[in-house]
C-alpha cells in the first residue's frame, strides 16, 4: 500500500526535522554537550530515524490481519513451517520498502544531518550491528503479532512499542545523555540492540574491539533470548488458535 509507506515516510522526515530543531535549541549555540558535538548527535538521531524505518515489525499487523480473515487456518497446513512463512513475510516487507527508503535519503541528509561512519572499519561493524538489530526487532514484531492469538487486536500494543522502540532505544535522547538511573533500565532492555548499539559503532562512539565484542555478544544474546520465547510463545498459541471467518 503505497500512500500507507508514504505515510510512514512523511512522518519519519518531519520527526527527523523536529529533532534537529529541538536539539539545536537546547544546544543553544555550544558547540558540545557533555562531549557529544551537535553535528555528531544530530547524525546520530537522523539514521536511527531511517534505521527504524526499515526495521518497521510488519508482522504485528500481518498476523492480526491473517487471523481476523480466517486464513490462518490456510498457513497452518502447508508445508513450510509456520514462523518460517512469517519470516519470510517479514523480509519481503522489508525489501518492499527499501525503494522509499532510498527515495527519503536525499530528503533526510536536508532536513537532518546524515555524516560518514567514523572510519571504514566502523562501517563493516555497524552493517554486522544492524543485521543484528533487524533480527531484535522482528523477532519483538513476532511475539507482537503471536499476541493476536490472545487479544484478537494488537494496535495497542503496536503503538507502546513504537514508543518504547524510539525511546529506550535511544531514536529520540540517546543513551549516553539520559540521566544514570534512566539509562540503567533502557540499558536492561532490548531496544538498544536495534538503535542505539549500532549507531554507537556508526558515529564512533564505540571504537575499542573489546568495547565492539560486548555489544556485538549483546545483541546476540537478544537475539537468542527472543528467538527462544518467540518458538515458547508459538508453541502455545497454536494450541488456542480460534479460526474466524473460515
């Protein structure tokens, strides 16, 4: 649905361009901020925009939909495996909306800032880093969408995580400018793993290979934590599984 990913577009742009204000209003003409350079920052907030953006969880929306049709009953019986389809989906979503995507850059590095990775090595990290963030955030959109068994309805839910996702996940204040205590629980809790851990290795921030290993294993250990209550939480809700309209 093309006007639906303009939609998307168009709102991603104008937070990017409320963020830049924003933040050059509370820099108010210093050059830093507790070490971070307003360029640097406004870099990073710019492609945690774009980045969530391709990260969007298709899947909470697909399988509410599948259920409230009666074709779930369909994906049940055939031969691949159910969470494979679901993978599937999910990346052919993905790759649907890359073209947008591209279309928003030129339109982001005007209204934002969009700089050069810190060095060509932190490049390499930080596309390793992202892989690992897309696959944190479809599988959250996976247990997201497994809620539908139980709740029929999954908007709610949809709406909590996109904020959690921008917030805890350091899209609108990064976590190295939260206060202790703040950055403490977002720092307990899987967002980072899609926004802030790779655009810390993309802006430089994380250099050190000790530093990168932690947060590369951090993401990893997300990804099989989530992987693990994904496949516990299928395993349950095939049991209730209520067909409607079939």
């Amino acid at each position: 649905y093309r006007l639906q990913v303009a939609g998307f577009l168009v709102s991603s742009l104008l937070q990017i361009f409320l963020l830049k204000v924003v933040w050059t209003a509370v820099y108010d003409g210093r050059g830093s901020v507790d070490g971070v350079a307003l360029p640097e920052l406004i870099t990073f907030l710019t492609v945690a925009q774009l980045q969530l953006l391709a990260m969007q969880p298709m899947l909470v929306w697909y399988l509410e939909h599948r259920i409230h049709e009666g074709n779930i009953g369909l994906d049940l019986v055939r031969p691949l495996p159910f969470l494979g389809q679901l993978l599937a989906q999910q990346l052919g979503a993905t790759l649907g909306y890359l073209p947008f995507l591209l279309v928003a850059i030129p339109f982001a590095v005007v209204l934002g800032n969009l700089g050069l990775p810190a060095s060509p090595i932190a490049a390499a990290v930080y596309l390793i880093s992202f892989l690992l963030g897309y696959a944190v955030a479809m599988l959250i959109g996976l247990l997201m969408g497994l809620v539908a068994f139980w709740t029929v309805q999954t908007l709610g839910v949809a709406v909590i995580y996109r904020f959690a996702a921008q917030f805890f996940g350091g899209a609108l204040i990064p976590l190295f400018l939260m206060p202790d205590g703040l950055r403490v629980i977002a720092e307990l809790m899987p967002f980072q793993a899609q926004a802030h851990i790779p655009l810390s290795i993309y802006t430089g921030r994380i250099v050190e290979a000790d530093a990168i290993a932690r947060a590369l294993g951090l993401q990893l250990f997300w990804v099989g934590a989530l992987a693990v209550l994904a496949w516990l939480t299928w395993q349950r809700a095939r049991r209730i599984v209520t067909v409607f309209g079939g």
